[in-house]
C-alpha cells in the first residue's frame, strides 16, 4: 500500500512538474509576443472594451452573441475594436460604417478570414464563401453564378421546388389529420434537403444508398458545429498554438466531428464519378473542366478540394440558412396571430380557395406577403454576423484607423434592429415596408441579410426563392399554432425559434 501511494505521488509530482515546464514554455514566447504586439500604436485605432494581458478579449467571445453586440456598439459605437489573442478584430454595427465596408472600401477588405473549423469544413477554403479574395474564388463565383444561380437556370429547376413542396404538404396533412404536434424543423430539413440534393447534386434522398431525409438535420447540425468550434491555434498562430491544439485534443475532436459530413461529401462526389452518369449538374462541370484543365495544362486547376468545398457551400447555406429563416416565419406568426390573419386572408383571397398545388408564379400577386417575408429577414437574417472579411491593406473606417490583416465582422443583426433607422424595431411588422424602397438585395446597408459587394452570397435570389415557395404552401394549406400545453411559452419578442407546433388543415 505503502509503496503504491508513494509511487502515486511521484507521478502526481512529475505530471505537475511536466504541466509547469508546459506552461513556462508556452507563455514565455507569448510574453515576448504581447511586448510587440500591445506596444502603443499611432494610430487612431476605434474603441472597445478593456483587454486583459495576453488573451485580450478572448474571455469575453462566447458572451459576444449578436444580440449583445448590439449592446456593445450602444456602449462603443458603430465601429468597436476587439483582441481575440493575437488577432485583431473590428465589428461593425451602423450602417454608414458598413457601407464603407462593403462599397467604399470593398475592394481592400473583401479577403477573408479563416478559423480550423471553416479550414476542415471548406476544404482549406476551396470554396467561394471563404476562398481568399482572388483569380480562385472568381473562377469558382463565376462557375456558381452560371451554372447554378443564373435566372435560367434557376427557371429550369422550377419544377423541383414544387414538386418537393408538394409533396411536404402532402406529409403535413397526415399530422393536420391526426392532430398531433409536428418537428416543423425536421420536416423543413427534409424538404429543403432534397431541393438543394436534386438542384446542386442530382440526387433524390428517396431513392439515395448513401444518406436518407432523416440524416440531413444531423449532416447540418455536425456542420455548423465545426463551423462554430474554435482551436486555440486560431487565436494564437503558429506553432505554439498548434501544439496546444494537439496536446489537448481540440483538433482530433474536430476532425472526429467533421468526419461523418466529410464522408457524406465523398459520397457525392463518388456518385458523379460513376462511369456512365447522365446527369449534368455544377459538380459534373467542374468534372468535366478538371479533365480539360489537365488536359490543357492551365495553371488554374481545380482538385478534389475544390470540387467538395463546393459541394459543402451547396448544402450548408442552401439547407441550413434557408430552413432556419422558414422557421423563425413561422415562429413570427404564431406570436403575432394578426399578421398571421392578415398573411393568410391575402394568400387566400388572392389565390382562391380550390388550389391544390402552389406556383412559383402565384407569389407575385401577394403584396402584403412578401413585405412579410422582408420582415422576417430583416429580424431573423439566416447569418446574424457576415462571414468575417480581412482588410488587404490599411483603411479608414468612420475615422478610424483599421490595419491591413484585421478582421472585420458587420453585424447585420444590429443593423437590421437599429432604432435610429427602425420604428419599433423588435416589432415583427410587415407594413413598415408600405412606402418604404428599403430592400434586402445589398444596396441599402442598413438591411443586408445576404451582404453586399463583392462577396455578396450568390445563391441570394435562389435563397428567397426556397424561402418563400415554402413559407406560401405553409400558410396557404394549413393553420398553425402551438401544441396546447405549450400556450404559456408564447412571448412576443422571445428569441427563441419554436420547433416543435400545431398544424391545423385550412
């Protein structure tokens, strides 16, 4: 007994000894970093909270959801600066600081900036959400815009998005009958998935051997998860950092994590490189122009990399963006039974009451609809925080002074809720629109769900398309509301989107 307590202790006292030469061994270079970095600057850089030695705001991030930057620019203006560790980073939270982003200044900070979870779930950026400004990204933007996004083609898949939207209403009956409470949040998964599947990739999920309708939230959910996930290497760069990562285990988990998403990629990918494959979607192009590029010998040529970041642009904004701003409209209606009334007596009016199937067409004889659907994206954008950008050289910004290699985040949920530019504005009200041009197409910045400039989201009309045809077969063909022991949850103004509702047949 003796003799094993001793031994015990001896290791307790070697693995405290080893621990104390890793911590001297990592904050000795990150001293003699901070000296350099945090040495005053001449510039007139934009305020923001204290730093703490080292770390600088980095304790304060998690608490840093949009919600509370909006606080934050109440606190320190439109324009705020924050240290996560040793990268700098600048919020921007008014509208004229954002046209400068985004118009101004568009060209020198339309580069991007990149975490160990965007690096594993864009294939080292190889895709055109996060590819770093350049001949890349615009070869990949251009192939996106043409083969996918371009009105002809978005035309020509018409057909796809009613068929699928024919066919959730079909399955939301069965609950409408039985009345029984309904995931609503499955069912948009399962019906946004096979969209974007059968548009972007060809694949039904019915007939699919590799991945089925209830797999898609989980794909999604694994995605955004290693999106959200951060390594401290992202913080503190180099070597350091990624010693860190490893010895912690950090980048293993989010790897493990990745995996099943990655696997579901490759899946897809291996489907279009059966030999014999018919169909013709943008990744049988890409296909197709690897071989000429090889073929050719072009500088430029695309890899597996490219071809699965892709393939994981296609599925991550088109099923996970456009599903949560599907929910958050309905979750909007069911708090605001009068808009929902309104909504509903325009749709119905409009359309009659005999249509067994909805059209793409039908939703340009309803105005006070898409004014709803403008509000929902103005309260609830799909990315509350633009993909951070990174300025390529030296700007001014409202004044201030912003370094070549900052980060810049515009943080359209502050925008979008800015009592300066909104009557009321955490009231879900569709009429604000009535004599208002304010729309979300990237022109006015104080309402840029999408973005603006140069890397304004590509896919932004198929998005509202998606968004729409789904929330019209919703409201056309059933009532909504919330199981009835749920009644007492329903705030006006909570921030919590509803998953779990009533469907009523009309």
């Amino acid at each position: 007994m003796f003799r094993t307590t001793t031994t015990t202790h001896k290791h307790k006292n070697s693995d405290r000894r080893m621990s104390e030469f890793l911590y001297f061994l990592f904050l000795v270079p990150l001293a003699l970093i901070f000296l350099n970095v945090f040495k005053p600057s001449k510039w007139k850089l934009p305020p923001g909270p204290k730093k703490l030695p080292i770390i600088g705001n980095l304790h304060q991030r998690k608490a840093l959801h949009p919600r509370n930057r909006r606080k934050l620019s109440e606190m320190y203006g439109p324009v705020v600066l924050m240290q996560y560790g040793f990268v700098p980073v600048v919020v921007i939270s008014s509208k004229e600081a954002a046209e400068e982003v985004l118009k101004i200044h568009d060209l020198e900070c339309c580069s991007r900036a990149g975490t160990a979870g965007t690096r594993a779930t864009f294939y080292n950026f190889k895709d055109i959400g996060l590819a770093p400004f350049g001949d890349e990204w615009s070869v990949m933007r251009k192939l996106s815009v043409v083969e996918l996004f371009s009105v002809k083609k978005l035309q020509s898949f018409r057909y796809i998005r009613e068929e699928e939207n024919d066919l959730c209403v079909k399955k939301l009956s069965e609950y409408a009958t039985k009345r029984t409470p309904v995931n609503l949040e499955k069912a948009l998964f399962t019906l946004l998935g096979n969209i974007v599947c059968r548009i972007g990739y060809g694949i039904n999920l019915y007939d699919c051997d590799f991945v089925d309708e209830d797999s898609i939230a989980d794909l999604v959910l694994k995605s955004e998860e290693v999106i959200r996930g951060s390594l401290f290497s992202d913080f503190f760069p180099g070597r350091i950092g990624s010693f860190i990562d490893w010895i912690s285990g950090q980048k293993k988990r989010l790897n493990d994590t990745f995996s099943e998403v990655d696997t579901f990629y490759q899946n897809v990918l291996d489907e279009h490189l059966k030999p014999g494959r018919e169909s013709s979607d943008i990744i049988d192009v890409m296909i197709d122009m690897q071989k000429k590029q090889e073929k050719d010998g072009d500088s430029f040529k695309f890899t597996t990399d490219h071809l699965k970041g892709m393939i994981s642009d296609i599925f991550i904004a088109g099923v996970g963006g456009t599903a949560a701003t599907t929910l958050w409209g309905i979750t909007e209606l069911i708090r605001n039974p009068k808009v929902m009334k309104k909504v509903q007596d325009e749709i119905r009016t409009k359309l009659g009451d005999k249509k067994e199937k909805i059209k793409e067409e039908d939703i340009n004889q309803l105005d006070y609809f898409r004014r709803m659907v403008k509000e929902i994206f103005r309260l609830h954008p799909s990315t509350p925080l633009l993909l951070p950008r990174e300025t390529l050289s030296h700007v001014k910004i409202q004044g201030y002074d912003i370094p070549a290699k900052t980060q810049i985040i515009v943080n359209v949920y502050a925008l979008g809720r800015d009592p300066k530019l909104w009557e009321n504005p955490d009231e879900f009200n569709p009429d604000r629109y009535l004599d208002s041009s304010v729309d979300f197409k990237g022109l006015n910045f104080e309402f840029i769900p999408f973005g603006s400039g140069r890397r304004i989201c590509p896919g932004m009309t198929m998005g509202i398309i998606l968004v729409e045809l789904a929330l019209l077969n919703l409201l056309y063909f059933f009532d909504w509301g919330v199981p009835e022991n749920d009644g007492a949850k329903i705030v006006t103004g909570n921030e919590d989107v509803l998953h779990i509702v009533q469907v009523l047949h009309h």
